[in-house]
C-alpha cells in the first residue's frame, strides 16, 4: 500500500469538507507517541489525533478494557437501559468534575453534541435564550456548536441561517494588544470590549450561558489572561448567566491538571463539555453540570443511540486509571517545562519563532515575519512540511502557530528526538533550503 494510492483513491468518495489537508499521510497503526503510515515510516506524533490521545495510541490497559468489554457485550443502547461501566463512570466522572455541589451528566459521542447538550441545558434551567462565546472559539460541526464557534469563516459559509442567539465577543489573545498598553490596560480593554453588547443590545438578564475555552485550543493555545476571566465570571455572577467550561480540547490531564479551568483558581463552572481524549479517542463525550441544572429537562431531550455505549465507557474507565496511575498530570507538566525551554531557546536563535505558549505538554509557537513581527503562514508552513519529511507530524492552527501536542505518554528519548527534528527544519528555513510553498491546514481557507 502507498499513502498517495490511498488518498487518490479515496478523493473519488469523500467530502472536501471533512478534511483538513495537511499531509500526504495513511495511518496504520501507532503505539504510544508513534506512528506508522502505510508505507511502514514512522512518525513521532506530536498531535496526539487532535489531543484525543492523550494516553497514547492503543495503550494496553484501555486496549484490554475494549476488547473485554466487547466479548460481552459491544452495544446496547443506554437510551433505553444502563450498563455497568457507564454507571460506574458518570459516578467516577462528576467527582472529578470541577463543580460545586451535586453534579450530574449526560453523554454524548462528540465534542460537539457535547456543546449542543451544554445550550439545551443552559436554556432549559435559566429560561433563556442567548449565548454569548468569544472569537477564536471552536466547540464544533454541528450546528448548535458551531453557531457558537468562531475560528474559520468555513464553518458558517453557505450553511447559515446558524443557530438564532448566539453573540460572540473577542477572546483577549496576545496578538490583539497594542504595543503602548500594558498587561492590565489591554484586560481593561479587552473586558470594556466584552461589556458592550450587554450595555447596547443585548440585555443580560437574557442571557442564558457565557461558553468559554479558558485556554483556547484551535484558536491559538492561548490561554486568557486570569484577571480577565476573573472579570467575565464575576460579570456572569452578577447576572444570573451560567458560566460554562469547554474542555473537549483541553482537559483530561493536557494543561497538566486534569480540567483547563483549574489554571485559574477559584473558577468554578456550572456546565463543562467533555470528549476527545475521555475515552482515548474512541467516540465519547459528556456535558456535566451543576444537578439543578441537568435535572431541567426531561427524556429523550437529550439522547443518542450509542451515548454511553458500554465499550466507549469501559475504554474511558481505564483512560481515568492510565492518568492516575501513569501520574500523567505531572508529567505533562513536568515536560511541557522542557518544552518550553527549547522553544525558548528556538525563539532566541530564530528571528521567525515569535511568541511561546506553554501549559503542560501544550503549547503554541506563533511563527512570525522577522521583519514585520506579524503572522507568517508560509514560514510555519514550510516548517510543518519539512518536520513531516523528518518524521514529526505537527500540524499548524490559525495558519502560523505551531500546535504542539504530543500524547502526555511520550517518552523523554522521542521528545528529545521530536526536539531535533524541529531544531533541523527551523535551520533549514533559516538557510533558505525548504522550497514548499503549497497552502495546505486551516490556512487554506
Ligand atoms: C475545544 C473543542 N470543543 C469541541 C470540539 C469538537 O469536538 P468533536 O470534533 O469531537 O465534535 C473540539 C474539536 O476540535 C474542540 O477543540
């Protein structure tokens, strides 16, 4: 088998939509942080399959739990009548729920029902109607997340009307500030920016639920500024508006604490969205919430078919054991601080690595014009190309920053070796050596 073949052949049947192009890549099988393509090269990931890995690929323990789980019984519908993993889980995953008092869930089979469940419930308890989520925001593909999304004009192009309700307001990423301000005059303003629909349009005793990333994921890895989520949560406090977590990207252990939200202490949501990594990447997901609110509506508003299927939930059981027991907390954030060293140390030597964000085994590396400092698609482009050709898949989000997330299981030798590599393809951009200059990833838009 060829990776071209493969693609050629498999371009005659699927939709340009449900792909985002990177590489000419085949997957066949992976172990821990590696894979191997079709062709037998191998790879060290630095993706983890969009963070929905963070154990690493077919770890043994979740590998037994699946293939145990389905000599007994592979699906039967939790729509209709419970099974013992799911049970044993939704009790195992309110207690690790950041959540004050009694907390219940729902589950779901993608990040993006997840966020779907997170509205109907938002509305069903306060009984209201609007949404308020920020730009640079992806909860999404269905319609209900993303209407809340706003990171790719893709994803509403030629498919609206999206969902009626929904406001989005600027998420304060770093490249928004002004060279004069400082740190608390751009909050400031950030926060003066956040407050002006509700002081004109939007009034904010009908606002049903502020949904934030806390650290964005594909809108850059970029995590807000404390002071200002203090500052929104305060404002949602203040009017009744639930204040609700997205952690599909950025949870099950990847900031180096087992919720995104738990960077900020003292922030405690009242709904969060979970899925990607909860079942090593087998399809799961979970909108858990405050009981009250979860408890404000009734069957089948929110049922799926294989929501809650027994292998999902016997895989996620053991993904739990494999955090726990492999401390993989601690080592994501013990290695994201090697990690940030050498980025560090990149940005020192090449004038095209601007600005380094680093939260566990999570960071994005903006890849700037020397001359003008502002994003560079193509530099980060050609570095992700020649990384590929080394054997280290990374990919890139908002076209110029680096998207590093490798499984939290990588060993010390590959990332030392995934290290190399990105140190060769930024010197190789440096001498001029790399010819790509194909658009391929979200910068093809
Ligand atoms: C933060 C966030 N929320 C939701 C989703 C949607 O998850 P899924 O693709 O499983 O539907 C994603 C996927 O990338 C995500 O990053």
């Amino acid at each position: 088998m060829d990776n071209k073949k493969v693609l050629e052949n498999e371009s005659h049947s699927l939709a340009n939509a449900s792909r985002i192009n990177y590489f000419d890549l085949v997957i066949e099988a992976g172990k821990g942080a590696t894979l191997t393509d079709v062709n037998g090269k191998k790879y060290i990931d630095l993706l983890a399959s969009a963070s929905a890995t963070n154990t690493g690929h077919s770890h043994p323990h979740v590998f037994e739990a699946i293939t145990k789980q389905a000599q007994k019984i592979i699906q039967y519908t939790p729509a209709y009548f419970a099974n013992v993993p799911a049970a044993q889980l939704a009790s195992r995953l309110t207690k690790l729920a950041p959540i004050d008092g009694p907390v219940k869930l729902a589950w779901g089979n993608s990040g993006s029902d997840a966020n779907d469940a997170l509205i109907k419930f938002a509305r069903g308890y306060t009984g209201r109607t609007n949404v308020v989520s920020f730009t640079g925001a992806y909860h999404g593909s269905t319609y209900g997340s993303m209407s809340a999304s706003g990171v790719s004009l893709n994803m509403s192009r030629k498919m609206g009307p999206l969902l009626d309700g929904f406001y989005k307001v600027p998420f304060p990423s770093p490249w928004y500030r002004r060279d004069y301000e400082t740190k608390d005059q751009f909050i400031d303003r950030m926060f003066d920016e956040f407050k002006l629909p509700f002081e004109n349009y939007l009034p904010a005793d009908e606002v049903a639920v502020i949904l934030v990333e806390p650290i964005q994921g594909d809108g850059g890895i970029v995590k807000a500024p404390t002071k200002y989520l203090e500052k929104v949560y305060q404002f949602a406090h203040d009017h009744g508006i639930l204040f609700a977590v997205d952690e599909v990207n950025q949870g099950m252990g990847r900031t180096g604490k087992w919720w995104s939200i738990q960077n900020f202490p003292g922030l405690k949501p009242d709904l969060m969205s979970v899925g990607k990594s909860l079942a090593s990447g087998l399809p799961l997901s979970a909108v858990i919430g405050k009981q009250k609110i979860i408890d404000s509506l009734a069957a089948p508003a929110n049922v799926y078919t294989t929501a809650g299927n027994p292998v999902t939930t016997a895989a996620s059981l053991a993904t739990l054991d494999v955090i726990e027991d492999g401390h993989l907390l601690q080592r994501s954030h013990d290695l994201g601080i090697k990690a940030q060293k050498f980025f560090e140390e990149m940005q020192q030597q090449y004038d095209f690595v601007g600005d380094v964000r680093m939260y566990g085994l999570d960071g994005g590396i903006d890849i700037i014009n020397p001359t003008t400092k502002k994003a560079d698609t193509q530099i980060a482009t050609k570095l992700i190309y020649r990384m590929f050709e080394l054997g280290v898949v990374m990919i890139t989000v908002r076209g110029n920053i680096l998207r590093f997330q490798p499984p939290l299981v990588i060993t010390e030798t590959e990332l030392q070796k995934a290290f190399e590599v990105i140190k060769k393809a930024m010197q190789d951009e440096a001498d001029g050596k790399i010819a790509f200059n194909a658009k391929i990833g979200w910068s093809a838009d």
